[in-house]
C-alpha cells in the first residue's frame, strides 16, 4: 500500500487536513460505507510515516476484519472508495477558498432558480468586492466577466426588470472589458513563459505571432489597469532589456500595488524582475544589486510565510547570498534564522548552508567545516556546492593542498555525477578553472596570466562567485 494513490494523497495533507477529512468521511452525505471508515481510521494512526510494515494490505485487513479471511477485490475498493472521498476533499476545499468561483456559481443557481432577491444580493456583494479588489490577476478579470455578463442577462431576461432603465444605469460595455482584460492578460502571461524559455533554453522561437496580438491590445484598457500595465512594462523589459526605463516602471507598479495582486500572479511578476537584476549583475552591473535586493525585501514585506506555504529553497539562498555581497551581514543573519522554519523538505540543509556562507563572510573560518559537516542531503545541487564553499575556505586559509585535492575530487565528482545538467556542470567546471588558475597565481606570482583572468572572469556571464573571484584578483593586483 506503500506506493498506491491512496498514500500518496495523505502524504499530501497537512495534519489539519487529516483531521477535516474525518468529517467528511463519516459524513453520510457522502460516505455510507462502514469499512471505508475502519479503514481511515487505521492508517490515520500512522501518519505521516505511513510505515511499510504497518500498511501492507494484508496486515491492514486482518487488524480491522478481525477473524475474516483476505479478499483483495474488497480491500481494493475500500482503498480506492477512500482515494476518492481524498480527492472529493481537497475538490472541495480548493473550491471554496476561490470566492470568485463560488460566487459565481451562487449567481448561476440563484439566477437559473428564479431566487432574484438572492440574486441581487450576492452580485451586490460581487460588485463592492470587484471594486475594492481592482481586478489583480488573470482569474479576477475572467471572474469578473462572469458575475457582469450574469447581470447583463438577468436584467434582459426578467420580467420585473424594466431593461432600458436598466441598460441605461449600467454599462453594457463592462463585461466585454473584464474579457478582455483576462485575455489581455493571459496572453502576456504566456509570452513571458516564451520568452524565458528561450533565454534558458537557448532555442529560437518566432515573436511575431505573440507581438501582433500585443499589438492589437487597446491601450485605454491596458492603462486603466495597473495589474496589465505591469505585465505590459514586464514583456517590453524582457523584450529590450537595454531600455532600462521599463524594469524601473514595472518596480515602481509593483511597489504601488503589491498589496492587491494575488499569490501566483505576484511570484510571478517578482521572478522576471528577479531575473532582469541577475542578468544585469552577470553583466557586471553590480549597482543592480541593490536593486535586487530592495525587490527581495518587497517580497518579503508583503507576504506572510507559514509552514504549510513555505519559502522556496532558491529563493532563501538567493536573499541570503545578495545581502552578503551588500555586506548587510546582520540582515541576512537575521533573515536565515527567522524563515529556517519556512524551509521545505530538507530546509536544515539548506540553513547551515547559508550559515557556512555568512561565516565565511565574517572571516570566521573555524566554523564554516562544522556548519557544512552538519549537512545531511541527497541534493547533488547542494552536494556541488559545499564542494565550492571548501575551495573559498581553502583559498582564503592558504589551505593550498586540501584546495588542489578537492579541485580533483570535484571534477571526478562532476564527470560521473547523472543527476546534474550540462549545463550547470559546465557553469562549476568554470569555476573550478578560474578558482585553480587564481590559486597557481596567488603562489607564484605572475602580473600578466592575472590580467588575463580578470579579463576571463569578467567576461564570463555563467559563473558562480564572481564578485569572489574579482575581489581576490583585486587583493593580488594590490600586492
């Protein structure tokens, strides 16, 4: 039962959510099977390890049909019984923390029912939340439509409405307006998606299809909201990333209106300038640092972590790391102790990772070993960069044998390792390079093989720990 659907949804649920789904699954409105019952029951005890031995099938029906001989075909459909109401759960409670979706759904049967009263009032209610929401994502504007075209037809259709009084208090146009508005909005969501890909993955994909609808938009509807006036200035910044007019107007609509765009819809806005920052830092625009870390406290100010949403492992490092090149040491201490908790999976690994990088910025080298020796972690990512983090302790404490021996094992570690991309293999295989050419200079010594490195080093726009590497050629050009 290990590996059956069964599990696999449990292991999905938060310990609240284990405790909600009792009530449904006892509930007769949708459950009246006594042995689907047991069976909850049963393996609740066991989560969240849900171990092996306690839920082999066998093992399971014989505890809960005491002196009954096994049938397979029954504890299949008991089991399969369960995975259904799972899902009818997580159905249910995905849909009714979409108040847009609910409302629209009460507005269609209070309209198809003839419950006019009821009618008006939730679309009233519908109404003042569209008002105050301004319409921040893609679903928002699609919902919209919906409760406006609702209104349309309720007021075509009944007969206790006087349609011309009503057609003249109310704009026909609003409706068409919230639909284009979510296609607006869709389509530059998917351009966006275009255009990364291609950056990432280096393929070549023709803009001309995507530029003529973008074209076509009527730019009265664009400015009047500044939810699409954001997604506009995003797609022209990724567009003509020179023109850096169009990222400083995307933060300034961000920072104006961070507070009134959904979850998804906001991560997605922070990532692609997130990115801009990090390929103009690759650049050697340094000053973008500041930028980007003023966007990473933006984030940080406007959202509320918990253990249940969590903070991603990318983007805990990447705060940590950006505050650390500012030298802004004490935030990112603060940051890395205060949102541990918020870390998924194996999150201890990633905080003594981020711990080994401020000691080491610190110039408290004796603890960086018993920071990194403390990790725990199948990662082949994370295991790369510990091996990283050894050569800047190994550099920095003249460490010069147990640097050249852990260039070597790296390598090797690089060569046969399956679970990381070429391309980022190619990436730690630059630097082992630059880290190895530095430390031949920093001991024998040579001005013009270190003028070619900062050239080489500069140069490079996928390379780890640059700002590191020029620091140190900074300090041998000084000598």
């Amino acid at each position: 039962m290990k590996n059956s659907n069964l599990i696999e949804i449990f292991n999905a649920f938060s310990p609240k959510e284990m405790k909600e789904f009792k009530y449904l699954v006892t509930s007769p409105f949708f459950n009246k099977n006594e042995s689907v019952v047991l069976l909850f029951d049963f393996l609740r005890k066991y989560y969240p390890d849900f171990p092996e031995a306690k839920i082999e099938k066998e093992h399971v029906y014989s505890r809960i049909f005491k002196g009954t001989k096994y049938n397979d075909g029954f504890m299949r459909k008991i089991m399969h019984t369960l995975f259904q109401l799972a899902e009818s759960y997580i159905s249910i409670k995905g849909f009714t923390e979409n108040l847009p979706a609910v409302n629209d759904v009460l507005l269609n049967q209070y309209y198809t029912r003839n419950s006019s009263a009821l009618f008006l009032k939730t679309w009233k209610n519908v109404s003042a939340s569209r008002n105050n929401n301004e319409h921040m994502s893609s679903e928002q504007f699609y919902y919209s439509y919906l409760s406006s075209y609702r209104y349309l037809a309720y007021g075509a259709e009944h007969k206790n409405v006087d349609f011309i009084k009503f057609a003249g208090k109310n704009d026909l146009f609003e409706p068409f307006e919230y639909l284009l508005g979510h296609y607006y909005s869709s389509v530059m969501n998917l351009y966006e998606y275009y255009l990364n890909t291609r950056r990432m993955a280096n393929i070549e994909i023709d803009d001309a299809y995507f530029e003529n609808i973008i074209n076509s938009f009527d730019q009265k509807i664009i400015s009047k909201h500044s939810y699409l006036k954001i997604h506009y200035n995003i797609i022209k910044m990724l567009k003509e990333p020179l023109n850096e007019g169009y990222f400083f107007e995307s933060k300034k609509l961000l920072s104006e209106n961070e507070k009134a765009i959904s979850g998804a819809e906001l991560d997605n806005i922070y990532i692609n300038l997130q990115n801009y920052c990090m390929r103009k830092i690759r650049s050697n625009r340094n000053e973008y640092l500041g930028e980007l870390f003023e966007i990473y406290k933006l984030e940080l100010s406007g959202r509320t972590y918990t253990a249940e949403t969590g903070i991603s492992v990318i983007l805990y490092r990447n705060i940590v790391f950006t505050a650390l090149q500012l030298s802004e040491i004490l935030f990112a201490e603060k940051f890395a102790d205060d949102y541990k908790q918020f870390l998924p999976g194996e999150g201890v690994s990633n905080y003594y990772y981020v711990k080994a990088h401020i000691a080491f910025k610190r110039g408290e080298f004796e603890k960086i070993g018993k920071y990194l020796s403390r990790i725990k972690s199948a990662d082949e990512m994370l295991k790369a960069d510990i091996k990283s983090m050894y050569l800047l302790m190994y550099y920095e404490t003249d460490a010069y044998e147990q640097l050249y021996s852990v260039i070597d094992t790296f390598r090797h570690f690089l060569k046969n390792n399956t679970g990381i991309s070429d391309e980022r293999k190619s990436i730690y295989s630059s630097f082992l390079n630059m880290t190895s050419r530095l430390t031949a200079i920093k001991e024998n010594g040579n001005s013009e093989k270190l003028a070619r490195l900062k050239s080489d080093i500069i140069e490079k726009t996928d390379l780890i720990n640059k700002s590191w590497l020029l620091e140190k050629i900074a300090e041998l050009e000084a000598k």
